[in-house]
C-alpha cells in the first residue's frame, strides 16, 4: 500500500545515519528494535519543512518523488512526505503499517479539521504510534497506543497518549510541568490517496498556516527549534521558550546551523528574496 518496493531502502538508511545496536551487522528485522532505531534516526537527520509551498511549488507524494528530494536532494518536508517515506521504508522492512489523520490541537479550543497525517505500526500484536513529521513538538520515538495514560520519557521531553469518547486518542506532551494536548485521532484508518487530499488543502488553501509562511521545525534532543515566519523559537523541556527575528541577511545560516538544511543557489536565491520583501 505504501510503495514500499519503489523505495531505495540502502540510500534512505544511509540518509538518515542508521546504525543497529552496538555497531553489530544484523538482519534488519520488523521488530521493536529496529522501530525504534529507524524512527529515532529518521527525525535526527530530516528536518520539518515546507519551503516548496511558500516558493509556489506542487508537493508531490509518490515514493520517488519524496526519496529524491528528502534522501538524494537532503531536504526536509512536511507530515505526507516525512510520514508516506518512513511508511515506505517500514513497509520494505516487513512491517504491518496503517495510516491516520489527525486533528492539530495547538491552537486552543478551535475544532480544526483533519489536516495531520501519522501512523499506527503493529509489532508482535501491540500498537505504536508513529510520527515523524510533527515538527519541534513531534515525538522522537514511536508512543505505546495500548497504554493509556502512562508517561514515556524521550530524553528530555516526556509524551502520553490518553483515550476520550469513541476511540479517540490523544497525544500530549509534557513542557513545564504541564500536559499539553498536541493532536488527537480516530482509529479510521487513512490511506495515501487520502493524504493526497489533505496534502492539496494544505498545500494551496488560503486558510492553510503552510501558504505564505515560511515554517521549518527540528526536534533536538534538548532543545526544540522553530522558524515560522521570521521568529525563531527555541523550546525547552521545563516550559522555556526563547525567541528572536531573523532577517533575510542571516536565513541562509540559521537553516543551515539551526536546522541542517542547505538549499540550491536557486532555491535560495528565491526564499532569500520573499523573506527580505516581508522586512
């Protein structure tokens, strides 16, 4: 379902510095280990963004398209890339993949509609939540779905998955002693040709908080760190946020140090240009 079998499997573990435990050559085995492996690795080296919006250009979600600009190009991109690649890859490994659209609960109260996509993965009968494409606030790690309620510690931050009305199930995250809600989901299961959908609303909507703006995100390990529009915000675990503008002179620089992200001379030339027309 997921083209898993169009993937360049070899260049997309190199892509993102996947390395099996204690440096030992193993069969890559669709089990807990290499979930956590793989997950943990993709989120390290893939930044979040979504510079080929604001630079008016069609995202495109077949596999050959996502591999050659998040793996040969080393780009980044939003949830339908980040999530339909690691969808791909874990497919290619041997493991049972679903999808899911999930509703952005960072904003308040407002009922937002279905516009995130994640995945649900089943290892020897029990399922994980699996999201690379959050952005700063993302999990590191897949989440235990058959666990209601119980912390899971990544490092520094800390999640939670708890349960409402009719199967609905919520991810949290802990910053500054308090549980925020960050987006909650059905058990529908979604399929790619949903994500195409979402992915044209998100893409080219006026009212999507992608077109116009320019949103690149990285989830440290410590520290979380987000460019949207011209504030750079840096996150911490016990609540702290640290903000300040970035001027188009200096955007090249904070993607790179910030976000590892280099673009070509055109690209740049461009993003450098929008960035300095809104100063």
């Amino acid at each position: 379902m997921w083209s898993g079998d169009e993937l360049d499997l070899d260049a997309y573990l190199a892509r993102i510095g996947y390395q099996e435990d204690a440096g030992e050559s193993r069969e890559l085995r669709p089990d807990l280990a290499t979930l956590y492996a793989v997950h943990r690795a993709h989120t390290a080296a893939i930044p979040f963004e979504s510079l080929d919006v604001l630079l008016g250009r069609p995202v495109a979600l077949d596999v050959k398209s996502i591999e050659d600009k998040l793996v040969h190009a080393r780009r980044g991109g939003y949830c339908y890339e980040q999530n339909s690649l690691l969808a791909a890859a874990l497919e290619r490994i041997g493991f049972e993949v679903s999808g899911r659209g999930a509703r952005n609960r960072t904003r308040g109260d407002s009922l937002l509609a279905v516009t995130h996509a994640v995945l649900v993965v089943t290892v020897e009968g029990e399922q994980w939540l699996c999201d690379v494409g959050f952005g700063h606030q993302g999990p590191r790690e897949p989440v235990p779905l058959a666990r209601p309620g119980v912390a899971v510690e990544q490092g520094e931050w800390t999640y939670r998955v708890r349960e409402e009305e009719d199967g609905i199930l919520v991810l949290c995250l802990l910053r500054g002693g308090t549980w925020r809600d960050l987006y909650a989901f059905s058990p529908q299961r979604y399929h790619p040709v949903d994500y195409v959908l979402l992915n044209h609303y998100s893409s080219t909507h006026a009212h999507s908080s992608f077109v116009g703006r320019l949103v690149v995100h990285y989830p440290g390990d410590s520290v979380r760190r987000a460019l949207v529009g011209r504030e750079l915000t840096l996150l911490h675990p016990d609540g702290r946020a640290e903000r300040r503008a970035v001027g188009a002179d200096e955007l090249l620089a904070v993607l790179d140090r910030e976000f590892g992200l280099r673009l070509t001379e055109r690209d740049a030339a461009e993003l450098v240009r929008i960035h300095r027309a809104g100063d």
